[in-house]
C-alpha cells in the first residue's frame, strides 16, 4: 500500500486513544462513614430543592404547559420531591424539529470528541454529582443506598468496540432524522443509556422519561449537557405516554424507537409503526427491552442454604421491581420443607422501610396503580384452593406503597401467579415431582437474560444486549467508500 496515503482513524483505533473502561468498587455506605455522611447530605439537599419545578427541555429552551405533574416518594406518598410538565403535541413536534437540526451538526462532530464527551459524563457521575444522583433516586424511585449505588453511579463507565475494515473506509454515521427513547423508572442508568446510546454514533433523540423516575433522569440530562452534548441533540420531554407516541410514531422523519418497557407497549408502538411505514423517509429501527417471568429451577441435590439466599436476593431486592427479578420457582416435592423452613427465615430478616434508611432491605413499590396491581395478586392468592400464601401478603398503602415480600405455593404450574409478570415483591413456588422434570423443564413459558451483558430474547425484547459491544451498532447508520488507490491505465 502506498505509504504517503493517511489512513483515517477507525473506532478501535479511536478508542486506543481514550482510557481503558474499568469497573469501579461499589460503595456499600457503611454507617457513620464518610459516604454515608455525603450521602445523607445529598439527601437533605434534594427535599430541600423539592419546590423547584423541572421544565420541558427543547434545544437550549425551557417550556411550561398548564399540564402540572408531580413526582412522590414512593415510601412517603404524601410529599413530592419534584414539579413538571407533560409536553402536549404541539411541543412534542417541536422537540422533533429541534431534534432534526441538531443532528446534522452533532452527526460531523468526531467519533473520538464524541467519546470523549461520555468519558466526561462517566467522571461527573462518578464523582462530581455521584452523591446527588444517588439521592434522587433513592427518594425518586425508593431505592436503597446500595441499590441506588449499583444502578445510578457506579453503572455508567462504557466503551464499544468496532472492527476495524482494511481495504474499504467505513464511516458509522447518524441517522438524517430523529430517534424517539421512551425509559423505565426502575434503573436511572438504563434511562441514560437509553436516551443517550444513540447519540455515540451521531443521532439526536427526543426523550420521554418515565414519570416516577423524573427528577435523576433531570439529573442526567443536566450533567450530559455539562459534559458537552449540544442543545437539541437530546431533549428532555416528559409527555403523557400515548400523545407522545402518536406524534413521534406520526412523524416522517422517525429512524428509530429505543424503549424499556411492558412487553404491551411495545407492542402497541411497534404497531403504530407498522400501521406508519408509507410515511417514513426510513425503515425505523425498533430496540426493545421489555417484559420477563424469571424463574429458578432447583434440582434435588442443590445446596438448599445457597438456593434460598440467591433465590431471596433475586426474587426481593428493589422490591421485585426488575423484569429479571425472580418470580417463580420450581422446586423437587422432596426438597421443599427444608427450603421452604429456610426461606421463611430469612424473609422475616428483611426490613421494609423508607428508603432513606440505612437498614432497610426493600422499600416501597413504585406508585398507587403498581401497588393496587399487586395486591389485586395477592388477593385472588388468599380466594383460590390451589394457592396458599407461606408467608407476607400484607400491603399498606397509608403513609407509603408497602408491600411485605411474599412467597406464594401453587398446584398448577400454569396458574396466572407463575405466568403474569407482577413486577413486585412476589414469589410463586411449584413442586415438581422427579419423574415429571423433563416435562417441566420443556413447559416452561421463558425469556432468556443474560448477566452483562443484558437483554431478553423470545417476547422480553429484541435481544439487542444493552452494555455489550454489539448494541451501539443499532443506531449506526454506516457509509462504505471503497477507494481503488492503483487505478487501471486501460479499460
């Protein structure tokens, strides 16, 4: 090859130049340490901010509609830690236009400044605003201090990787239009990395974040901006969920849906879509993590201590508010008593509390509608003959959404309890017996996940493996050049 040519630099090459991604040490904010002492004043700090609104953001513009929302805590429903708007049609096209505009300069910026920008927000998160983001969503979305620490602040450092072509030059450009991210509340990490994934390979995103999850996703938006994105590449547009995905799903100039969500709703977007392609300049990309029924399948000669503190830890923590939480379990007839003695023992151990505390080993479930569904749960457990609660059941909504984690027993492997995704503090428990275990095992309803990292496959969504190093391809819209640098003398 001609050695005077400069070859331009490709995404691993790029990244060569950027520091190495390492996993940082979780903080476990031990009492009367110095953490934990940050923390609490981080704490302090947000309720003492709760009057202060957060508004619609458009480019660089702020925008207030008369549709007043409000964020509670969870765990002490009658207070709100933050004031906002939803965006009606009209703003949301707004965001959309902005959004178009925005991209087109965001898409020339560099790979490698791009890069650096999300190095920029890792650090903030990380350090800067680590105790702050932490507090919100521990109030937000009543996780505890540890909880808080494994989603909002410690999760965020990330690099992807690209093959490097050789003869050809490959260029991962934007896509010319917008993408639409709509985020859960149950992981502020997630809600960054959904709303902001697109925007390493050069798009710009209109944002609707969850509505119980409002003030961290504020938070991240804020230090993103500080970081470096540009105004309009996202905008922050808390909106009422079926305007917002008529009007963006209406839009011409829709390249893409980044959702986290039920497997319902992403349904119902995908059939808008569907219902919308004679409009679209593109064929929109649908990425979709959605709805999981996790499960726990024991054999007999299993380590019946190990099986009830990982099954206890999967099926409880952040209240079962996790589509991997384990919901159901499936247990040998003669293994049972002695797991089941060992399962009460340390359900009774977990403390159910306000967030904020420092012993609290699960919080309150999200909002009033999440609360009445589980109960309802619960309910129709205590009236069928077929069920019978081990041990929890109690709910009490008076002064937050408690839910008391609980362990049910069936005789039908199919009943609605090991079938229905509750997403709460719920654990159903069938037994099997040994000469039916094929049989079992094939008849399972269930969507693979994996560790790190993560995604669901089947109808728990695309499979497309947030936080691996496939997933930033998605939103690649690439350019291939192929130059003959010895061109032929004669034809």
């Amino acid at each position: 090859m001609n050695e005077s040519v400069v070859q331009p630099d490709y995404p691993e090459q790029l990244l060569n130049k950027l520091s190495l991604p390492c996993n940082e040490s979780a903080q476990r904010y031990p009492e009367k340490s110095i953490e934990h002492k940050k923390l609490q004043e981080a704490i302090h700090a947000v309720m003492e901010q709760c009057d202060k609104d957060i508004p619609i953001m458009i480019g660089c513009k702020e925008h207030r509609t008369e549709a007043i929302q409000t964020q509670q805590i969870p765990f002490n429903h009658e207070r709100s830690i933050t004031k906002y708007y939803h965006a009606d049609e009209h703003l949301i096209q707004k965001a959309i236009d902005e959004a178009i505009k925005a991209q087109i300069e965001w898409d020339r910026i560099p790979f490698i400044d791009r890069c650096r920008i999300w190095e920029t927000a890792a650090k903030l998160m990380g350090d800067k605003y680590r105790y702050l983001l932490n507090a919100a969503t521990i109030l937000g979305q009543a996780k505890t201090s540890y909880e808080s620490e494994i989603d909002a602040a410690y999760s965020n450092k990330y690099q992807p990787t690209s093959e490097v072509p050789i003869l050809n030059t490959w260029k991962n450009r934007g896509f010319n239009g917008f993408w639409a991210a709509i985020t859960p509340f149950n992981f502020t990490s997630i809600a960054g990395n959904v709303a902001y994934a697109p925007t390493l390979a050069g798009n710009a995103v209109v944002w609707k974040p969850s509505d119980n999850a409002i003030l961290s996703n504020w938070y991240v938006y804020n230090i993103c901006r500080e970081a470096g994105v540009p105004p309009g590449v996202v905008n922050f547009v808390p909106a009422d969920p079926e305007t917002f995905a008529n009007v963006v799903t209406r839009s011409p100039e829709l390249v893409g849906i980044n959702f986290v969500g039920s497997s319902e709703a992403f349904k119902s977007l995908w059939k808008k879509v569907g219902a919308n392609t004679d409009c679209y300049k593109n064929f929109p990309r649908m990425v979709g993590e959605t709805g999981g029924k996790n499960y726990h399948f024991v054999c007999e000669d299993a380590d019946a201590d190990q099986v009830a503190h990982d099954t206890i830890a999967a099926a409880f923590s952040y209240s079962g508010q996790k589509c991997s939480a384990c919901s159901r379990l499936y247990v040998p007839s003669s293994f049972w008593c002695v797991l089941k003695e060992k399962l009460c023992e340390i359900q009774k151990r977990l403390v159910v509390g306000a967030a904020d505390c420092h012993h609290t080993s699960l919080s309150a479930v999200i909002n009033g509608s999440a609360f009445d569904r589980i109960e309802s749960y619960i309910k129709y457990a205590h009236e069928q003959p077929h069920l019978k609660i081990v041990c929890g059941g109690k709910c009490d909504k008076s002064h937050g959404y408690y839910i008391t984690p609980t362990i049910i027993e069936t005789t039908d492997p199919n009943d609605r309890l090991m079938v229905d995704e509750i997403f709460g503090p719920v654990l159903t428990v069938y037994q099997y017996e040994e000469k039916d275990f094929q049989t079992i095992i094939e008849n399972i309803k269930w969507a693979v996940v994996g560790h790190q990292p993560f995604g669901g496959s089947k109808m728990s969504g695309t499979n497309d493996k947030a936080g691996g190093p496939y997933y930033p391809l998605r939103f690649v819209n690439p350019l291939v050049i192929k130059e003959n640098l010895a061109p032929p003398k004669k034809v």
